[in-house]
C-alpha cells in the first residue's frame, strides 16, 4: 500500500479557492494528510500568495509551501461557464473552502442553496475577517485587524512602546489551524447525518481564543491585562538574555520546582526563602531582583555554557534562534521538522514537514506548489468536459 493510500484523509476531495493565507493553509494540512486538494484560481488573477515574498528565478517560494499536496486549475467564477463548471466540481468534491466577502458567492448564484443543491452532503467552509453577519461582515478583513482587534497587539511589546503586530501572518496561521478543525469536526458530523453543512470562520474568533481567559478575567475582576515586554504577570524568572558571546537565551520558570531549581543553579539559593518567592504571581512582582540574578549569571558564560548548565540542572531554557539556527537545530532535524521535498521548477527544496506525525497513517508532501493552472485540463476532461467544451470556456474567459 502506498504512503497516499495510507493517508487517513484519501479519497476527501477539497476544493479550495481561497487566498492569503487561513483557508488555503487549512487546505494545505488537509493535503498533507492524503485528501485531494484541487485549488482553484481566477484565469488573470493567481492566489496573491505566488508573489508574496521572495522569489527564485521568478517562482514564489512561499507558493511552493502553501501550494504543495494541491493541483491547480483556472476558473472565472463570474463568468456563467466558470459557474456551471465550480457546480460540477462541486458535485464530485467534499469540502468547498472559499474566503470571499460575504456576498460575493451568493452575486455569482454560488451560495449555499446552489451548492447545497449540488450536493447536499458538502461542506462549504467560509473564512472572513469578521464572520458572515454582525456590523463589520461586509468589511475588508486580514490577519492585521484582528491582532489588533482581539487584543493581541495591546498585549504585546514593552510597557512604554506601542503595541506591537507580529511581523508574520499570525492571526492567519491560527485560523487555518482552527479551520482544519473545522472541517474535520464537519466530517465527522456528516458520517452520522449524511449531510453537509456550512462553516464560518472569522478570523478575529481564533485569535482571541488563543489569547487565553482576559474575557472571563475582565467579566469577574474588571482585570486588563497589561503589556509587560517579554515578563509574565503569572511568574519569574521569565525573560530574554543576553550571553557573553552577544547571542540570547530565554528562560522559563512556569512550575514551582524550575523556578528553584533556577536559583541554586545562578547561585542565588536565599531567594528562595524570601516569602514572596512561593507562587508564581508573587514572585511576577520581584521580577527585577529574579532577573538580575538570573540576567547577571547569563552574561558571563556563552550560550553553549548556559545551555549545558540548564540541562544538567534540569532547568527549561532555550536559545533564542533565528531561521538559520532552526535548518540546523538537531532537535528539529530528529522530527524531521525540516524536511527536503524535490521540485520539478527549482530542485530539492527544505521546507516545513506535515504538522504531526501519525503512527499508522502519516501524512506526507506529495510535491511541492505546481504552476498556475497547470492541471486543469486533466480535472476537467476528468470531469466529462469535451475538448469543444474546454475551447467554449476559454473563449468565453472562463478558464
């Protein structure tokens, strides 16, 4: 049996015609763990994400991750043939993942009840930046909005600096995380109700699940959590420091036992019978005294010392790496983490691995992101479109 065979997803065909960045990532990790992912693009306007970011001999790299596992095909959805031919589709596939304003299927007679129509057991799964009702449905959403509206941004930066985004595609990561939830929660629902359903995601939803209990906090205490830079109001030592040799290592002291253990280890063993060092938020508010101590000892070893050190007293720290510590990290190369995958356009290519590793039924990067369009004849002669057809759509622009 081959490794797709194996894949616990086989024979779940998703048609993903979203962009930047949730819905396609969920389509991505549906695709690595076996289901056939078709993406589909509009003829004159590829997923923006094929130029996001730097490129090789003209091809994207960040499209090579985002698009492996899927084929390609070119369709207008506003033209009446790219409409009749996403229904065919639509009818052979499983999940449909789409990230248009709300409104927007339903202008093309694309909605719901024609899809639904089409087959009543698929699964339509929205993805906005605000969800399909409310006040600010109809607004333009990314990722940005809702760091900044969730709370993550005010949380995030030194107490007398601005709040801070994330110079990645956070709030996105997290939702198409929760969107491959999401669908497979739909999956499994339909087993026992043979039918399909909708899926709306919004983006600022995930986000702020993500930021913990300041809702519950705020509804019982009226607490507001404040920016604290890299301390935490629930316990100390926890900070960045920097080296002898210039690098820099963080330090985490979340259980009791660490925490001591940390103080033997910098020589500072009387904190620890300072009253105040017995729980984790007292201790949050002698951080300056924890953090010289601590901050003090660091500075005079190098990274390769304080790490040894940490690991024989059985104290949590980790170096703070950039990405070319992580290519070599031999932590991430046991998992595999960075795995090597061969592109037809650009040779072997090292890239993320499949997110977890099953024991029984893995997931696996078949290839990596094909070109724009590159299947759609193969899908569509597939479908039962004749070449005369296929001629039809594309003199009308629907391919």
């Amino acid at each position: 049996m081959t490794e797709a065979a194996k894949a616990p997803l086989t024979g779940i065909r998703v048609l993903d015609l979203a962009t930047l960045f949730a819905g396609p990532l969920a389509a991505t990790m549906l695709g690595d763990f076996g289901a056939e992912v078709v993406k589909v693009e509009h003829p004159g306007k590829p997923d923006p994400s094929r130029g996001h970011g730097p490129s090789k001999d003209g091809v994207g790299l960040w499209w090579k991750v985002l698009g492996r596992n899927k084929r390609t095909i070119t369709l207008n959805l506003s033209k009446p043939g790219g409409r009749a031919t996403l229904l065919r589709l639509a009818a052979t596939a499983d999940v449909v993942i789409e990230n248009f304003r709300p409104g927007t299927l339903e202008k093309w007679d694309l909605g719901w009840p024609e899809l639904t129509a089409a087959n009543p057991r698929l699964i339509l799964t929205r993805v906005t930046g605000f969800g399909q009702f409310g006040p600010y449905a109809h607004r333009p959403g990314f990722g940005t909005l809702a760091e900044a509206m969730s709370g993550f941004a005010a949380l995030t930066g030194e107490p007398d600096a601005p709040p801070t985004l994330p110079p990645f595609g956070l709030a996105d990561s997290i939702a198409g995380l929760a969107t491959a939830y999401a669908v497979m929660t739909a999956l499994a629902a339909r087993e026992r109700t043979g039918e399909g359903q909708v899926v709306d995601m919004a983006l600022i939803e995930p986000m702020l699940l993500a930021l913990g209990p300041q809702a519950t906090w705020y509804d019982q205490l009226g607490h507001v959590q404040e920016r604290t830079g890299n301390r935490s109001a629930n316990n100390a030592p926890r900070n960045t420091y920097r080296t002898a040799d210039g690098t820099w290592v963080a330090v985490s002291t979340s259980a009791q036992s660490i925490a001591e253990r940390v103080m033997h280890l910098v020589g500072r063993p009387e904190l620890i019978d300072e009253p105040w060092f017995a729980t984790g938020a007292d201790r949050a508010r002698h951080a300056d005294v924890l953090d010289q101590a601590v901050g003090d000892w660091i500075a005079r070893r190098t990274r390769a010392d304080v790490l040894a050190a940490f690991e024989k007293a059985e104290a949590a720290v980790a170096p703070i790496q950039d990405v070319r510590d992580v290519m070599t990290d031999p932590q991430y190369a046991a998992l595999d983490t960075i795995t090597t995958v061969d592109d037809p356009e650009l040779g072997p290519l090292r890239m993320q691995n499949v997110l977890f590793r099953l024991s029984a039924t893995p997931g696996t990067i078949r290839w990596t992101g094909r070109p724009h369009g590159a299947d759609t004849d193969e899908i569509l002669t597939d479908l039962g479109l004749t070449p005369s057809e296929l001629a039809a759509l594309r003199e009308e622009g629907a391919l």
